[in-house]
C-alpha cells in the first residue's frame, strides 16, 4: 500500500482490514475529479441516482459536484486504488468529453490500467516528486482520452425519481430553491420529495442544494469572482449563510480562494 501526494494530485493504494474497519465511507461531493479502482470487498457504490454492486476491476469515475458515497461490508477487506486530480490539468478539449464519461464501468479486460502502472512507477525510487507528477498527469490523460471512448454498460441501477429531483437541481442552482417549488415543478408532494430522496441519497435535499451551491461557488471564485457577488448570484438571502454553508462543504472560508481540498473525502 502507498499514499502519493504532490502539490494537486492525490493517488492511494488502500487496504481496510475486516480486522480494522474504518468509517471513511461518507456521503459527500468535492470539486475535483475522483477515479476509484475497486480490486476487492463487499461495496455498493452510489453516485448521484446510479448505484452498483462492484466487482473486481470495476472502474467509478466521480466529477466535481456529485454526490456519492460507499456502502461497505467491514466484515470483509475493501481494497481500491483512489486517485483525485482537479480540471486544471487537463486540456480544454478533453474537459469536454469529460461528462461522457460513464460513472462505473468494468476495466477487468483492460491490459493498460493506469492504476497498476502508476503503481509500479510512483514506487521507483529514481523519480523525484516533479517527475512523479509529471508521469502521473501523462498517464491520466492517456487513460481519459481511452476512457471518453470506453461503452457504458449495463451493470448499474439508476433511481428515476432521485434522477429527475438532482436534474432538477443542477439546472437551477442559481435559484434560491426551496422545497415548495421542487415538489410543484416535478409534481411531487413535499412529504414524497423528502423521503424518497434521503431513503436513496442518504441526506436532506437541502443539504444536497447547499453543497451543490458551494462547489459551484467554489469554481466560480477560483475563476475570480468576488465572493459577494458569487453568494448572490447562487440565491443565498445572507452572506453569513453563504460563508458558513461554503465553510462546511470546502472546509475553508470563501476568501481563501487559493487553497487546494485535494484531500477532502
């Protein structure tokens, strides 16, 4: 097992023992992009409205600002490759082809696994840390564009509702959203919208909007935009509840638009 984290990479070989289980599995999003590969274990993995019960070699690819969060039996040892990385390294033309990508997939069959020869190469002590970085974006470019073509299969569940409701979200993010509006536009009962969400997502839907707000907010900061401006635009009636809101997702204040939540789980 090996932990590799340089400036805004972060690649791991994990292994959690049935003997000492760890309670790491929560439900969160963040805004980089997460590649998880699963080698073992008893897990169901939900991103967004999709969950699927993995299999060895099983590929989930997790964009900034979805949601998602791991089912473990930790009667049983879960052992994945975990790799995050944010957008800036990868050319414009790639990050476009990027919401394409499936959110599982099998890579069993696949003889050029990034994650195995990274492995191999991040444990050479010849390469100092720049170097190690450099081999690492060359590989994931080399794997993404391989990936952005790699078929969708049919292994996955997806929850209509849940997926009609995150829509709904994503595309008004910008509005102040409440419940009573929800429930109207997609003709639900509130009572059914709240339910039926947290029995699926495990969360309060106002809880998802916040964190769906502040990640947004995040780039557009990171883009230059004044956090003022930013935490209206988002529809937020105080900036005291768009400051503690951005604070608990980002684990860190709107001000601090230079920091990197590379690690955040």
């Amino acid at each position: 097992m090996f932990s590799f984290r340089y400036k805004d990479l972060d690649f791991s070989h994990k292994l959690d023992r049935a003997s000492s289980p760890t309670d790491e599995y929560w439900k969160h999003m963040h805004p980089f992009n997460e590649l998880i590969y699963f080698i073992s274990g008893n897990v169901t993995y939900t991103v967004e409205s999709e969950n699927r019960q993995l299999k060895p070699g099983d590929l989930i690819f997790i964009r900034p600002g979805k949601f998602h969060f791991a089912t473990v039996d930790k009667g049983v040892n879960y052992e994945r490759y975990v790799f995050k990385f944010p957008d800036s390294i990868l050319p414009s033309s790639l990050i476009q082809k990027m919401n394409s990508i499936p959110s599982f997939c099998s890579l069993a069959n696949v003889p050029d696994n990034m994650f195995l020869i990274l492995d191999g190469l991040l444990g050479l002590g010849n390469f100092d840390e720049e170097e190690k970085r450099i081999l690492s974006i060359c590989e994931t470019l080399k794997f993404l564009v391989y990936l952005s073509k790699f078929p969708a299969d049919d292994n996955s569940t997806k929850d209509e509702i849940t997926s009609q409701i995150t829509l709904y979200i994503e595309n008004h993010l910008q509005d102040k959203l409440t419940l009573k509006e929800m429930a109207s536009a997609l003709s639900y009962s509130e009572s059914y919208l709240i339910s039926t969400f947290r029995k699926k997502m495990h969360c309060s839907i106002m809880q998802y909007v916040r964190s769906k707000k502040c990640i947004l907010a995040y780039k557009m900061i990171r883009g230059g935009s004044k956090p003022h401006s930013v935490a209206e635009y988002l529809g937020f009636d105080e900036y005291s509840t768009f400051y503690r809101s951005y604070k608990a997702v980002l684990g860190f204040s709107p001000g601090e638009k230079n920091k990197e939540p590379q690690n955040m789980r």
